[in-house]
C-alpha cells in the first residue's frame, strides 16, 4: 500500500474492509491482490482493516507478520460479519468504504475504477463490480430485493439488467456495457459511498451472516431515494470471488438457519414487521429451511 503523503488531508481515497474467519490462506492472497493492485495506482490512497472473527487457523497472526500496513482488529468470538465489518467502518477514514470478502482477487485498475464510477454518479449510494469464478466465468451478483416469488421459486429476479445475460459471457462485451441500477449487489465486493452510509447508519448487525448487504441498499434508497440512494452494477469491472469459502466451515445446517434467519429479518424490514407481506415471505422462506434436509437427502439417494 502506497503510504499517503503528509500533504493530504486526513481522508484517504478508499478504507477496504475484510472480515476474516478461518481463511487465512485466502486471506493471504486476497491481501497480496489488493496490495499489488494499490502499488499499481500509486496516486490512488488507501487503508486497508482487517477484522477477524476468532479465527482458530492462525489468520490474524498471518496479517501481523506478512501485511504490517494492515490495520488488525481481533475478536475473541466471531461476532457475525455486520458486527465485526462495522468495528472497522466506525474507524475509516476513505471518502468511499468497500466490503470485500477474503475469498476474492483484485486486479489492478479495478479500486480505482470503482471508486470514480460510484463518485461520478450522485444519484448512486453503492456499486459493485461483475464477480468471475476462477475460470472467469460471471456471477450474477445483482437482483431485485428478494420476496414472495423469489421465495416461492427458489430464484431472484434479474430482470433489472438491460443486457442478455448471455453476453456477460463474453469479456469484449461486457466491456462495452454501461453500468445499470438493480435493487442490489453482493456483498463480496460492495462498495458505499462513506457520507450515504453515515446518513442511514451502518449494517444492521442484527443480521449475523447473509442478507446484511440487501438490507443495506434497501435502507439507502427508502431513505436517500433517487436522488442519492441508487445501486450500480458495473459491469465493465471484474473482481474474482472463490466464494462460501467461510461458510464451508460452518455446519450445513447451522448455514442454512443463519441464511433463513436473515431473510425473516429482511422481509420483516423491507415491509414492515406486522405486514402481511412479510409474515407471507417469512413463512416461506421458514418452510424451505424445513424442507431443505429433504430436499439434501433426496440428491444423495
């Protein structure tokens, strides 16, 4: 990371949050990503923290030794990632904030490039690149805010995208799209312009794992609206996500309860907590996690 001049104001271009639970190797390649993609953009001024969950694979440790330009925070219990991504933000200093999962690879040019599409376009509150596999095909990591339907099918609704999603296949084609304003990004490579979140506050830490992000761009557009509170797919940019590499740790089960509890927390949010239309999509998404042993032992057989 390129040091910032004692000239500049105490304001960096871009604070990059990782929240680490037992990824450290990932986390160490995702760090060395970011550090050569900073040295390549040495007028582009960074700070980089690192929050990690009691990690029990020696990750902290690793950030100590090998990234001593890291700023480390150390939980003694993994606190979920909205609580442990906010220690950090309540301490940035960048005039923009980027979530960015430890299991993702950034290329040069791309912190950049992200951060002068979301300032050039006031309207916008967040954008996120186009996510890649490692085989660099594309993630679809947009939607509209989940719901009844999406609940219903087991699908989200990407609609929301001018282009075919056919041609995000092709990298000469997705380089010639113009960015485009769906509900939501993932929150693997998220990126929020500092002075819109410290308008709505911070990720709802009563989302312990999945949802958080989703959340987050519904508050900012009910609160900031058009005006202020857009979110932006940049398709022109990419960003690598291995992706559930920290999940991977966890018990199936216990994922799929956190990622149930998230979603009757979002309906209860985006609808309002006595409406029908949430209790309607809770209710769903609580019968998909009962039926979800079935449905695993019915793929095994």
């Amino acid at each position: 990371m390129t040091p910032k001049p004692p000239d500049l104001p105490d304001t960096f271009d871009l604070s990059i949050v990782l929240v680490s639970w037992n990824t450290r190797d990932l986390l160490r390649d995702c760090l060395c990503s970011v550090r050569a993609a900073l040295a390549a953009s040495p007028a582009f001024h960074a700070e980089i923290w690192v929050v990690d969950n009691a990690s029990s694979d020696g990750s902290a440790g690793m950030v100590r030794e090998s990234f001593p330009e890291v700023l480390l925070l150390e939980n003694t219990k993994n606190q979920g990632f909205a609580r442990a991504a906010n220690a950090a933000l309540r301490r940035a200093t960048g005039r923009c904030w980027l979530l960015l999962n430890p299991d993702t690879l950034v290329p040069a040019g791309a912190l950049p490039a992200l951060c002068d599409a979301l300032v050039s376009r006031e309207d916008a509150a967040v954008c996120g690149p186009l996510l890649e596999n490692a085989d660099g095909s594309p993630q679809f990591s947009w939607a509209r805010f989940p719901g009844m339907v999406s609940e219903w099918t087991g699908h989200l609704d990407r609609s929301q995208c001018p282009y075919p999603l056919a041609d995000f296949a092709s990298p000469p084609a997705r380089a010639r799209m113009a960015p485009f304003t769906p509900d939501w990004v993932g929150g693997a490579c998220f990126l929020i312009r500092a002075r819109a979140a410290r308008q709505v506050g911070l990720l709802d830490e009563g989302f312990f794992f999945s949802g958080e992000e989703t959340e987050w761009c519904h508050r900012l557009r009910r609160r900031l609206g058009d005006a202020g509170g857009r979110t932006l797919l940049i398709p022109s940019i990419t960003v690598t996500h291995l992706g559930g590499q920290s999940s991977r740790h966890a018990a199936p089960r216990v994922t799929r309860r956190q990622r149930c509890q998230s979603a009757v927390r979002l309906y209860r949010k985006q609808y309002g907590a006595l409406s029908p239309a949430a209790w309607a999509a809770g209710a769903l998404a609580l019968a998909r996690l009962a039926l979800s042993p079935l449905r695993v032992q019915g793929r095994a057989r």
